[in-house]
C-alpha cells in the first residue's frame, strides 16, 4: 500500500492534550511532505480555527494544500478558496435549537466566521470553542438568523449532562431526516447537514485527486473521525481513541501524548 495522502484529525489527535504540536509530529509531517504526501487537516473546527497549525506545518495560504472544516461540511484549499460547501438549513436550525430549549442544553451555531447564540446565558463551553476557533460570540435570537448561513450547529454541555440529555434519543432521531449526529467530544454533539462526515468529505477529495481509498490513511480518535476511519484503507486509531474507533481502525497508534500521529506515518508512510 503507498499512502499519498493523511488525513490528520487535530484535538486529541494532532495536538497532545496541552494542545500542542510536539517537535516530533511536525518533523515527520515534514518527512512526509518532502515525499510528496499530501496532508490533509480534517477538523470540526472551521479553517480560521487551525491557520496557525497550518502555519507550523508550512500548509498554510497555498492553492495545492487542502483542508476539511466544520466536520466535512466544507472543503478547502488552505489560501481559503473553497471546493465545497454544505451548510445546515435554516428550518434545520430552528428544529435544533427549540430541541437545545426542550432538553435545557447550551447551544450555539456556526457560520464562516462567527458563533451565534440565542441563549444570553452563555455556556462556557461556547466559550471555550470560541477560544480554539479564533471565532466571536454573537448574541441573536433564531428569527434574527433567517438570512444567516450556517454550517453547523452544535449542542455543548457539561459531558454528564448532555449524556443524560442524549439517553433519550427520540427528540433527536425525529431530526435525523435533516441533520447528521456526531459525538466529537464529551461535551461535544455536533449537528451537520444531512449525510455530512469527514469521510463523505474524504471521499470527495479523493475523487477531486484522482486518488483511491488505497492510497489514504486517516488518523483519529473520535466519533466524528470514524467515517474517515472507515472509508481510508487504512483506518489509524489513536492510543486514546473511542472504543468505537479502535473497534473500525485497521491499526491503533500511541496516544495523543506520546506522538501517535509520528508513530502511524513513521510506521506507513516515511520512506515506504
């Protein structure tokens, strides 16, 4: 198998779990590059939100580098211009949003480059993704949004909480006809339009680099990482991975904290 292209998760995957980029994993995408390894930044995150690790990489601004934002609901070049694009529906977001009211859950919505909230309560955890996505907090109620774009809309509660919130799940499925569902973190359920993953998105690249899955390797750790995981031909579950990850993934990594992404390309891609 000759790998020519990575897709790298970033939070508990790409960064430790200081959310840093080690000297280790930036050295052997360095490697990989020199190769001509195309590597590609899949991330719940929007592009403004990972510019600066795209940067360290030397990824950043250039027209033959790519990335896959917002879970799969954008592809990228990495100087911004964009290959594709599916953004949540307004009607979706109104359904979302009074379901986060039912199930008295923060939540919040995303477009290109700000965080809407309709709840003046702001959650922490709006916050803290307003802090790594390098996006602002907006205050709008939902009639506010109509003409608003948006690319996704996530729940974000206390990780007991929202478990609890999501033992039921019927409110949720009744919505399934519109949105796709993901898990990206504890305190994390993620909302995209119907259909949306970083696999689909993956597949689409691919096609765009006339690649086959065969020559894809795809490395990550959480719920929304497995229809990568499962697409690439070779799945790479990090040491820290979910269970449903590892339980998909052709070969587990170390973890997150001891340069997993540098043992998974050392190991398939340096020099192979």
């Amino acid at each position: 198998m000759s790998i020519k292209l990575v897709a790298i998760d970033v939070d508990g995957t790409l960064l430790n779990s200081r959310k840093e980029l080690t000297a280790s994993v930036k050295e052997t995408i360095q490697q990989a590059k020199k190769q001509g390894v195309k590597i590609v930044i899949c991330t719940g995150r929007p592009l403004n939100g990972v510019k600066a690790l795209l940067k360290q990489l030397s990824l950043d601004n250039q027209s033959d580098q790519f990335v896959i934002s917002f879970g799969g609901a954008m592809i990228q070049k990495t100087n911004g211009e964009i290959l594709s694009e599916q953004p949540i529906s307004y009607d979706s977001y109104l359904r979302l949003e009074l379901l986060a009211r039912q199930k008295q859950l923060h939540f919040h919505a995303i477009s290109h480059d700000r965080i809407y909230t309709a709840d003046r309560d702001i959650g922490h955890y709006t916050v803290y993704e307003s802090l790594i996505t390098k996006l602002e907090i907006f205050y709008r109620t939902p009639a506010e949004l109509r003409q608003t774009k948006l690319i996704k809309a996530m729940f974000i509660d206390d990780p007991q909480r929202l478990a609890q919130a999501m033992i039921d799940w019927k409110p949720f499925s009744h919505l399934e006809d519109q949105v796709t569902f993901t898990k990206s973190s504890p305190f994390y359920l993620e909302a995209n339009a119907k259909n949306v993953s970083k696999g689909q998105a993956l597949q689409f690249l691919a096609q765009q680099l006339q690649l086959t899955k065969n020559e894809i390797m795809a490395v990550g750790d959480e719920g929304n990482d497995l229809s990568m995981i499962i697409y690439a031909g070779l799945g790479v579950a990090m040491g820290n991975a979910i269970t449903e990850v590892k339980a998909a993934a052709d070969w587990q990594t170390a973890d997150n904290d001891h340069d997993g992404v540098a043992v998974a390309l050392s190991k398939y891609v340096i020099n192979n």
